[in-house]
C-alpha cells in the first residue's frame, strides 16, 4: 500500500514538474494578449450566425 502510495505522489510530482510551467505560460499568453482577440471573434461569430430556417 505504502508502495502503491509512493508512486501516485511521484507521478503528481512528475506531472506539476512538466505541465505547470506550461499551464502558468498559457494562462499569462491568454489572460492578457489574446482576450481582446478571442472576445472579438467570438462576438463577431455569436452575432453573425445566420438563421437556419431561412433557406
């Protein structure tokens, strides 16, 4: 059990180790250059779609 244990914290070690810089540089890249982007396209795709039943 203890084994078993040991494995599962060094598995979470070894994945926050690799993936949290990665995930603290996409959330930085995201929050501040690319919102206003994001939020203008998807406004422009919100109001542009087009009615379905119109043929």
């Amino acid at each position: 059990m203890l084994v078993l244990l040991f494995f599962v914290v060094l598995i979470q070690f070894f994945a926050y180790w690799v993936f949290e810089p990665l995930a603290s540089f996409l959330e930085y890249f995201l929050e501040i250059r690319l919102l206003p982007i994001i939020t203008l396209i998807s406004l422009v795709f919100l109001f542009s779609a087009k009615n379905i039943e119109q043929n």
